[in-house]
C-alpha cells in the first residue's frame, strides 16, 4: 500500500509542475490555397517584441525553420540592423519601407507581434481517491503597433492557486509581389508562462513554418 501511495504523490506532484510550465497553442491559422507559389520568395523576418534579445531569438528560430523547408529567409536584425520595428510609422514612411526592401531583393515578409497579454489566476485541487488508471502589409504593420492500475489510494485534498501570464502572438506572412492582397498566410498563438524567448522561440517557429507544409491546415 505504502508503494501505491508514494505513486499516486509522485504522479500528481509532476502534474503539478508540468502544469506550470510553458504552452505554445495554435488558436487559429489561415493560408492561401496557392502559398506553394511564394516559397521562392525571398522573405524578411521582422519580429515585433520589446527586447532585442526576445527579438534576435524568434528571428532566428523563424529563419531556422524556414530554411529547412527551402524557404528563403533572412533575419531583419542582420539584414537591417539600425531599422527600427518598434518605432510608429506612418503609411508613407511604410510604403518607402517597402520600397528600400525591394531594392535589396526583398519580395516577402513574415511580421509577428504581439497583440495582447494578460493574466489569469488558475485554481486546481489535488488529492481524494485516485483510482488503479491515471489518465496587405501596410495596413498591418500601421495598424498593430507594440512598443514592446491498482485498487486505488486517498490522498488528503489540497489546492493551488497561481497566476499564468498569456501572450498572444500573431505572425502573419506577406508576399509583396502580389496585387491587391499580399497576405498569404496567418497563424495566431497563445504562449502560456513563457519562462524566455529562448525556450518558446523553437516550437513558436515550428508552427509558424507548418504553414508552408503540403498537408497542413
């Protein structure tokens, strides 16, 4: 018996850290039925967040990801070093953007930003009876602006009350050389408790570069 119980504390002791730990979940993703079109592009990666480390990091990861599906991209961190993605601009400014990015071959762009934070507080309970089973880019760029089994054991029952801070992010991919509308695909994402950009980074870009696989959604 002393066995089943030290089981049933170790399992719901790691589902209590594994609950804390951080989330990358898809929300909602769009593409154009003829995104294979834009995969010659060559694509900027521009990464709106408030720190130059946090922005440095998805740039990198975007480019990664990118690239191993053969797609060209640069970071606009290495390519643009004094360019400014937190600094408000007007469409005129936006519009001379894009033309300096065309001059240097750039005909496609990939922005993420973020669009809203906020904490929630969660409450969860442990303990009781566990049984033997445990189971247009410039329109955009203009408009979001950011400037940063056994018989079964008791437990006593007790409860956890934390926060979790949730970041929504949205990356959305332009190919300049289309007429009218550039957007070619859209993916928003909720990262819960994210402890640094380099530990979301990786599974963020992952899922944003999904968008040019055949058989995803």
């Amino acid at each position: 018996m002393k066995k089943i119980v030290g089981l049933s504390t170790l399992l719901i002791v790691m589902f209590m850290f594994a609950s804390c730990g951080p989330s990358v979940s898809v929300t909602d993703s769009w593409k154009a039925p003829d995104i294979a079109e834009s995969k010659s592009d060559h694509f900027l990666v521009m990464a709106r967040v408030d720190d130059v480390v946090g922005r440095q990091r998805f740039e990198q990861e975007i480019v990664k990801q990118f690239q191993a599906r053969g797609v060209d991209a640069v970071e606009s961190y290495k390519k643009f070093p004094d360019l400014n993605l937190n600094l408000k601009m007007t469409p005129d400014q936006i519009d001379a953007l894009v033309d300096d990015l065309k001059k240097e071959g750039i005909n496609g762009i990939v922005l993420t930003v973020i669009k809203d934070m906020k904490t929630e507080i969660n409450t969860t309970t442990t303990g009781g009876y566990h049984g033997g089973y445990y189971g247009g880019f410039n329109g955009y760029y203009g408009s979001y602006y950011s400037p940063y089994g056994y018989g079964g054991s008791y437990m006593p029952a007790s409860s956890r009350t934390y926060e979790s801070d949730i970041y929504k992010l949205e990356s959305v991919v332009f190919d300049l050389d289309r007429p009218g509308d550039q957007m070619v695909a859209v993916i928003s994402v909720n990262i819960t408790d994210p402890k640094s950009a380099s530990e979301v980074a990786p599974k963020y870009s992952e899922k944003l570069a999904k968008q040019f696989d055949e058989k995803s959604k």
